[in-house]
C-alpha cells in the first residue's frame, strides 16, 4: 500500500513536470517563422470583429466575413452593415475594393500582405518580443506575441493559433495602451470548403486606380497633386481627403520595405502643419512651394524626413 | 600775561594750551590774580527744572516727526511679482507631461477642431493609417456615399 502511494505521487509529480513543458510557448521567432511558412498553405471561413480609431479620432468597429484559401482573399459585409454590398478581394499582392453600388472597383497595393507574411517585429528604433500563453479566440487556443519598445511599452499583440498557421487577434496600440488598430475573430472554421469562383473579381466593374483617384480629388480639392517620387521605393498605399478648420487636406500614404510615411497637401495652410506637441515615434517636416503647403509624417529622423521632402515632385513632372 | 588771559575769558575767545594750564593752576592755587578773581566771580547757575521743562517742550515742537511707515509700493510690486513667480514655476513643475501621442477627441470633417491644432490632426492621420496597415485592416468606403458628413447628426 505504501509503495503504491509513493508511485502514484511520482506519476502525479511526472505528469505534472511533462505538461507544464509542454505549455512552455515557443520562442517569438518560431511562432513567427511557423505564421509565415504557414501563410500560403491555411485555408478558413471566418467571422472577425474589426476596431479602428478613424483619422479624425473616433472609433469604429465593423463586422468582416473572410474566406480565406492561402494568400487569396476575400471579405464581405453583413447586410446590416455600413459597407453591405462591398467586397474586398485580396490577389497576388493588389487590393481590390468592389462595390456594387457604383459598380466600380479600387486597385491599391495589398494592406495585408506585411501583416500576413512578416507579421509582427520589434518596433523601429528597438525592442523586444515576447511569447506567452494567451486567452482563448475563438474557441481556440492561443499563443501572445508582444512587441515592445525600447521603453517597454507594448505596440502590438498578436494571438497565434496553437495549432494552426494564423492570427486570430491583433491589437496595435498607441503609448497609452490604448487601441489604435486591431481585430479579433469571433468564430472560424478551417479547412472550410470554398466556393469556385469566390476569388473571381466581377466583371465589367469600372476600373479606378490610385493614381486616377489622385488626380480626381486634387481636382475636387482645387490642388496641384504631389507626389513621393516612385524611385525612393515608396509605394502609393492610398489616397483620401479630409476637410480641417474648412480647409481641405489631400492625403497619400506611402509604404516602402523601410517605412511608412504620409503626405499631406493643401493650398494654403491655416495655420502651421507641425503638431502642437511632439510624438515620441513619429515626426513632420513641413514646407511651402508654389503656393502650396506640404507636411511628411513618419517614424523617423528629421534628417530622413527632409531627404525624402526634396523628392517630393508634381504629378506628371520628372 | 595775566591781564592777557582776562582780556581773552571776558571776550570768550579760544585759550592756547598754556593759557589753560595757566588759568587751571591759578584757580588751583587760589591767587587773587585778576583772571582767577573773574573766573570765580563767575555766577555757576543751575537751570531751573521749569526752564528744562520749556526747553523740552520746544525741542518736542521743533524736533521733526518720527517718519510714519509709509506704503512701499515699490517693495510690495517686486514682492507680490515674486510670489507670482515662484507659484508659475511650482504649478509648471507640478504639471503633468505634456501627451507626446495626440489624443484627439473631436471629428475634423467640417466641424470645429477647436482642441486640436492642424498638425494634431494630421499626425493623427496618419498614425491610424500606420496602424492599419500594421493591423492588416482596412475601412472600405461607406457603399453608398452621398457626400454628406452624417457623423454629426449621430453622435447626438
């Protein structure tokens, strides 16, 4: 009876000491390695709950419907939603934002691309990561990527799927710890069967490229377009207006394999484009020419910001 | 010599330094010399208490008011400036840091952007752009988009 006992203690002792080994999470490095040699192969239906903090500061949180077969999306909109009627297909590195109504399509460089195959870093400038069991997402359990600064502030989360090559959360959080950015699904199945032809883009949809989008809200706006010269490496991700104090901005956001930066344009500034206090991470440069206002925006030096500002040039003039 | 001396007390001039010594030793010895029989014909009059009294109440007239404290504004300007001062630099160290990341907290689409400055804004922009990207997510535009802000009339 006594040698019972003490067996049956150290089978306790021994299983215990085996499953927290096996709880230990993988380094950050192999969670990454295993979500980008995963990305072409995972295949899912899925539901997700998309927040963003809008420019102009407000929160909006959406519904999205994914299918997902590799690097081939698409994403549709409940019926409720303010985007019903939309689809977002994702091909080969291009966005393609249809919508029906105007039976028209947006072509811009694929937004998710970077988040799918480099999924999370240390920020620039220095950090760390960290990996640790995390919460359940969807029914499902998960590892947390932390990403931390050099001051140890967390940028971004991610939870991993512990089984399967994806993200199913994501939060990229501002210095406050606040939300500027993320996702989180609510239900997925994998390996879900996907209907043929749910990645064909409709046809007979007008065409609007960034470029002509560009130059249709310059017009609007009254503003001689600008733009990031090409052979820096940056790349057109987008293009908006925004309307502040009554005067109109003509924004474009850049991306490179470097950084990200924003341009911004107006006929004439009411004030100075700098912001009143400095952010830690990001900077401006700012400057007139030709009757225009201009202010770059990035996460880096002003010398880099002032370098990239001379090759600033006219649309259509070399 | 002597007569000398006498000519010099009855006129109450200046005596040299042997007339005294002169006149001390001949007061001393008691000599009936014209000088000393002056000196001690001399009437040594004690003043009356009523006199001081009267010379005190002149000199009370006469002497100038005691000078009253009179308001320094001067003095009370630089001190309350320094009171004023040392209460700036304390509530100026006292003070919470400024926000280094902009936290905007009214629309910019046609209306008042009062508590933020333009570039606020814009830096503001473009950090949730940032974001977005780094998220892997994206707003499409509203589908049907009649060019009015309604974001106004719903936050009401």
């Amino acid at each position: 009876m006594k040698h019972l006992l003490r067996a049956s203690m150290l089978f306790i002792v021994a299983a215990g000491s085996c499953l927290a080994f096996a709880q230990q999470p993988p380094t950050p490095e192999a969670l990454v390695k295993r979500l980008s040699d995963g990305a072409k192969k995972v295949t899912y239906a899925g539901v997700r709950s998309v927040t963003m903090r809008m420019p102009e500061g407000r929160t909006r949180s959406f519904e999205e419907r994914i299918l997902r077969k590799g690097l081939r999306w698409v994403i549709t909109y409940p019926d409720n939603s303010p985007y019903a009627g939309q689809a977002v297909y994702e091909l080969e590195g291009k966005s393609y934002n249809y919508n029906a109504a105007k039976n028209e399509v947006r072509v811009a460089p694929s937004r998710f691309a970077d988040a799918v195959t480099e999924t999370i870093r240390p920020p620039r400038g220095g950090g760390s990561l960290i990996a640790k069991a995390g919460t359940t997402v969807a029914s499902r359990s998960t590892w947390v990527i932390e990403a931390k600064d050099r001051e140890g502030v967390v940028r971004q989360r991610i939870w991993v799927d512990r089984n399967e090559a994806l993200i199913l959360k994501r939060e990229v959080l501002d210095s406050k710890g606040n939300v500027f950015a993320g996702f989180q699904f609510t239900s997925i199945r994998f390996n879900a069967s996907i209907p043929k032809g749910a990645f064909d883009l409709p046809r007979g949809a007008k065409i609007i490229t960034l470029d002509a989008e560009l130059r249709q809200l310059a017009k609007e706006a009254g503003i001689t377009p600008a733009i990031l010269d090409p052979k820096t490496g940056y790349t057109l991700a987008g293009v908006s207006k925004m309307e502040v104090k009554g005067v109109t901005i003509l924004r474009q956001f850049y991306v490179s394999e470097t950084g990200r930066v924003s341009l911004m344009q107006t006929k004439k500034a009411p004030e100075s484009m700098n912001p009143g206090t400095q952010s830690r991470r990001f900077r401006v440069y700012t400057w007139e020419s030709g009757g225009q206002a201009y202010a770059l925006i990035g996460e880096m030096d002003q010398k880099e910001l002032e370098k990239l500002a001379k090759r600033v040039k006219l649309l259509g003039r070399d | 010599m002597n007569r000398d001396l006498l000519n010099k007390l009855k006129n109450e001039q200046a005596l040299d330094t042997a007339e005294r010594l002169d006149l001390e030793q001949a007061l001393e010895r008691g000599e009936a010399s014209p000088a000393a029989q002056w000196m001690s014909q001399l009437h040594d009059e004690d003043p009356s208490m009523a006199w001081r009294s009267q010379l005190n109440a002149k000199l009370q007239e006469i002497a100038p008011a005691p000078a009253k404290k009179r308001f320094n504004w001067l003095g009370t300007s630089a001190i309350a400036a320094a009171g004023v001062c040392a209460a700036f630099v304390l509530f100026t160290m006292n003070r919470p840091p400024a926000v280094t990341e902009p936290q905007p907290h009214d629309r910019v689409a046609g209306v008042s952007t009062s508590n933020n400055d333009l570039g606020t804004v814009l830096m503001t922009a473009h950090q949730a752009d940032d974001a977005q990207i780094a998220a892997g997510v994206r707003a499409p535009m509203r589908t049907i988009d009649v060019g009015y802000d309604w974001s106004s009339l719903e936050s009401r």
